[in-house]
C-alpha cells in the first residue's frame, strides 16, 4: 500500500483554494450582465465543466491510443478514470446548461448542435460503462475500452459537424433557431478573467481528481489480481 | 480457386484477396442453407412498417412529408442490422468457429474485411427487397438512382462500424442488449445525412443541397473503416 503522495496533498489543497476563489470571482468580481441578470453568472462555470469534459474523452482517446500499443495496463487506468470524471463534468455542463436557457430561450432543451453533442457524448460514455461492465477478462477488458474510447471520440465531431448541417439547411420552427445567437453577449476584461480563471479552476480540478481516481484504480487492479491468483 | 499455391506465396495481395473471398464465401454459403439471418431481418423490416403504418399513420394522402418516408427507412434499416449483425457475429462465438477463423493463418483484416462484406450483402439484400415494398404499399417510388447511392453509403458506414463493434460485443456477458446501446450513439452521424439525403432525393431538392450530406456519408465510411482495420487485431486478440 503505497502512502498519498506530498505533492498530491498540495494539489488538494491548491484546487480547494482556488475553487473557493474562483466562486467568490464569479459571485463578486464579475460584473451582472445587464441583460441576463444573475442567471448568466452560471457560464463561468457552465463552459469550465464542458472544457473539462472534452479534456477528459481526449486524455480518454489518447490513453486508449498508448494502451493498444504498450498494453501497459496503467494507460488502461488513465482512460477508465477520464472517462468516468468526464461524464460527471458533461452532465455538469449540461444540467447548468439547461438552468441557464430556461430563462433566456424559454425552453429548457433545444436540439441544437452543441446540446446534441453533449447528450450523444454522455451516450456513448455510458455504453462504454457497460461494455467493461460486462467483461470479467481484464485484459480484453481493457482491449475493448480502449477501442470503444478512440470510435467514441473520433465520431463526437463528426455528429457535432452533422447536427450543424442539420439545422443549418432546415431551420426549425419550435425553439429557438439561432441558438447561439440568442443570450450571447460581449464580455468585459471583468468578466473574461473570471472566465479564464474558471477554466484554469476546473483544469485543476480535473488534474486532481484523475490523479485520485488512478490511484483508486491501481488499488482495485490489484485487488482484482489477488482474487484472480486465489482462484488459480 | 483455380490460381496454384506458388502464386498466393509471392503475392501477398492476391493471398489476401483469398482468404476475404473464402470468409465472404462461407458466409454466403451458410446463409444460403439455413437461411435464418435473412428471414429474421426481412420479417422484423416488415413487422417495423407495420408498426409505423400504425404508430405514425404512414397513408401518403395524409403524409406529404418525404422525411417521414427517409426516417421510416432508416429506421428499419438500422434496427434490421443490428438484428443481423449480432446473429451474424455471435453465430461465430457459439460454435467456436471464430476460434477456427483466427488460428487459420491469414491475415486479421482479411477477416475483418470479409466479415463486413458478408454483412454488407444481408443488409444490401434486405434493402433491396424492403425498398420495393415499401414503394408498393405506399405508392412512392423509391428506385432513384439517388436514393440507392445513399442506401449503399450508408450501409457501409454502419456495417464498417457494426461489424468491429459486434465482434465486441458477442465476447461480453450482456451481449443481445449491448450491441445497439454501443453502436446507435457512434453511428448517429450516418443515420442523420443518410434520412436528410434520402429525403433530399425524394424531395427532388438541388444537388447542391443534398452534396454536402453525401460527402458526411464518404467522410465517415473512410474515417471508420480506416479506424476499424487498425484496431480489429485487438478485437479478436486472445
């Protein structure tokens, strides 16, 4: 049993500090929106939550990637954990989503492009969930996941690209057409700091809790070992 | 197989091409037998349009809509493969043929290749045979030469895919319910150009309009079937 890391404690208390400044930015230092009102102030951390989720199916993909040509089963780790902290960001980002265009589109769900994407994203990631749920074998396991992670990640653009095409040629009457036109709005240096200072909080969150859950999944790798050696 | 031995050993493409024709053949030869892949499939298209006909009131006089007919289609389409694809694939597992193909000394892709092909033909067959019938039953004329450039774009971006996501998905415990939840969300995009497509086409809309589709449907066959041949080896890999 190896003992937590010192520059890992760092980190915690590093991520925890600045999410707490981060909070209070977006709260204090970011000046109200004068047309959104109070509502907008969850775009800091409505954007932070779904850069996180991209961020984590690419580490996903690409961990996949260094898997199939190492079969080193840490990389196997890395891409089981980014996963899993990227569905829980993307559903962040959607349900705040969601909050936020009650108000300003009047609707909370449109089919818009981006919104499409999100949800086939949270799919695909929960079907890859299910795929290594249903594997006892950890090496093919950890096969399959790493070939689900990259055909997962290599189509979010194209049904990004798709869903664009599909409302670009037929516009569509129920909800709001332009979609990202409606609420946007320019950003003050005000508000552009407490953004990017919201992106950097949330990469750090993100850097932190992958570096826990790996630690996690080496644990319950070896777990999984010992069980299999008392079998035999 | 009329070339000699001496041949296939100098030339490696012609000894690929040999052994994708021989996985292609004994799936064709199978079916042609027992017959229970392609019979399952047609039954469950005609019992989709059944269900549709009810469920969406498919009669043209109140349905002018073309998108109706190219979602109706898809739809069949895409569940009917998913039917064929998991039989196709765990038929192999279950009387250990798939063992048999990987320890015959070819290469992996040459089975992956003749595994999509074999599946590209029961799809193509049941597309062909669902499309005149539902052009009878509801009066539309579905043979444009348009329409069936789609229909074959888009079965091969789903076979592609399907085919490397079945091998998958027969090897794990839950396996009947698995296949569609891990292919629809990664195959969405095909679905989508493919229903605007063929509704652009019935439609009669501008070619202009509808390129931009065929040229997603291309993008993605290339894209996946690119994709599925470098990784198939770790599919099948014992």
């Amino acid at each position: 049993m190896q003992t937590k890391p010192r520059l890992l404690t760092v980190l915690d208390f590093v991520t925890a500090a600045l999410f707490v400044l981060a909070t209070g930015m977006v709260f204090f230092y970011a000046p109200l929106e004068a047309v959104m009102g109070q509502v907008q102030r969850v775009f800091y951390f409505h954007v932070a939550a779904g850069w996180v989720g991209m961020l984590s199916f690419l580490v996903a993909a690409i961990a996949g990637v260094v898997y199939l040509t190492s079969t080193n089963r840490k990389w196997d780790i890395v891409s089981l954990s980014a996963i899993e902290i990227g569905i829980v960001f993307a559903f962040i980002n959607i349900v705040s989503g969601s909050i936020w265009a009650r108000p300003i589109w009047n609707t909370w769900w449109t089919w818009d492009p981006r919104l499409t994407t999100a949800t086939v994203m949270e799919l695909i990631y929960a079907a890859y969930l299910m795929l290594r749920q249903g594997i006892e074998d950890p090496d093919r396991r950890a096969r399959f996941g790493a070939v689900y992670a990259i055909v997962g990640f290599v189509s979010v653009p194209l049904t990004f690209f798709s869903a664009r095409l599909f409302r670009t040629i037929h516009p569509i009457v129920i909800g709001t057409n332009e979609a990202g036109a409606e609420g946007d709005f320019d950003m003050t240096p005000m508000m552009l700091q407490t953004f990017m200072f919201s992106l950097l909080t949330f990469t750090f969150i993100f850097a932190d809790l992958l570096w826990h859950r790996i630690r996690v999944g080496r644990l319950a790798d070896k777990v999984e070992q010992l069980r299999l050696k008392t079998i035999e | 197989m009329t070339c000699d031995t001496q041949d296939t050993v100098r030339n490696p493409l012609l000894s690929f091409l040999r052994a994708l024709s021989a996985v292609v053949w004994k799936d064709l030869s199978a079916e042609m037998r027992s017959r229970e892949l392609l019979s399952a499939m047609l039954v469950f298209a005609l019992l989709v349009i059944l269900i549709f006909n009810f469920a969406l009131d498919l009669d043209p006089k109140t349905r002018q809509e073309s998108t109706i007919t190219a979602g109706v289609l898809w739809v069949i389409f895409t569940f009917a493969g998913t039917l064929g694809l998991n039989r196709s694939m765990a038929v192999e597992k279950d009387r250990g043929c798939i063992d048999g193909l990987l320890l015959a000394p070819v290469d992996r892709s040459a089975i992956y290749f003749g595994k999509t092909i074999a599946n590209l033909v029961f799809m193509l067959i049941v597309e062909i045979i669902v499309l005149p019938i539902y052009s009878l039953l509801y009066n539309v004329n579905l043979f444009q030469p348009g329409l069936l450039l789609v229909t074959l774009l888009g079965s091969v971006g789903y076979v592609a895919v399907g085919t490397l996501l079945a091998t998958m998905a027969v090897q794990a415990r839950t396996r009947d319910v698995l296949l569609p939840i891990l292919l629809f969300p990664v195959v969405l995009p095909i679905v989508l150009g493919a229903v605007k497509a063929s509704g652009g086409f019935l439609d009669g809309i501008e070619m202009a309009e509808i390129r931009p589709w065929l040229n997603l449907l291309v993008v993605y066959d290339i894209i996946f079937i690119a994709i599925a041949f470098m990784v198939f080896d770790f599919v099948v890999e014992e």
